[in-house]
C-alpha cells in the first residue's frame, strides 16, 4: 500500500500527504469543521460517497489523528465525528488551497459547478 510506503520515511511532507492523500479526506475535514456530525448527516452532505468508502475514510482519519469517534451506548446506536486539534488545524490550509484555485482556475465548457456536498462549504474561521 502507497500510504505505507510513504510512512516509512521522516519526511512531514509525506507523512502529511499521506494523512490527506484521498480526494474525500480534505472534503470530509471541510464538511465536519468545528462541529460534531453523525454519520448519516455526513453521508447525505456528501451525497456522492458510498457509505463503504466513508466508513474507510474515517476510520483512517481515526487512526491518522484526524478525526474522533464517539460512540453512545443507546438504542438505536448512535456515533458522532468530530475533528481533533490536529483535524482543526487543517482548516485554514484547505481554505487557502480553495482560493488558490478559485484565483487561478479555467473553467472548461462541459464543467459543472460543484454541488459536491450539497450545498457550498461555509467557511468560519478557525
């Protein structure tokens, strides 16, 4: 596995990459934010995720330090995902990735606007 690979060396950069190196992690991050979420509320606002590759995505971000998940022993079960400091602290740097390609992006004719999450990511500040 690539994520392995890169872990074997100290470098923060690939340690960093391989944190994030999914294309639905920095989507998951931005769409949690600073608040707690279940998993079916994550689910809907990422509408075009399967619900097996969510369940991947978060127990990586689990184990990478990302994201923490409480459990409540309650009928029916019931678990909510929030950022841990470390999650929080991305923020800001996928904010700024989003206006650098906001700044410098061509848009291609056959592009449709991203209603990813089903509506736009509010940015607050962190």
């Amino acid at each position: 596995m690539v994520k392995n690979e890169l872990m074997k060396y100290s470098c923060p950069l690939g340690k960093a990459m391989s944190a994030l190196g999914s294309k639905w992690k920095p989507i998951i991050v931005l769409v949690i934010k600073d608040r707690k979420l279940r998993f079916g509320e994550l689910a809907v606002r990422i509408n075009v995720i399967s619900r097996k590759v969510l369940t991947d995505q978060l127990r990586e971000m689990q184990s990478d330090g990302l994201v923490i998940r409480e459990e409540f022993k309650e009928l029916p079960p019931r678990v909510e995902y929030s950022l841990t400091e470390k999650g929080l602290a991305l923020l800001p740097i996928l904010y700024l990735l989003e206006e650098w390609e906001t700044k410098y992006h061509v848009k291609d004719l056959n592009e449709q606007d991203c209603n990813l999450v089903g509506k736009e990511i509010e940015k607050t500040v962190v």
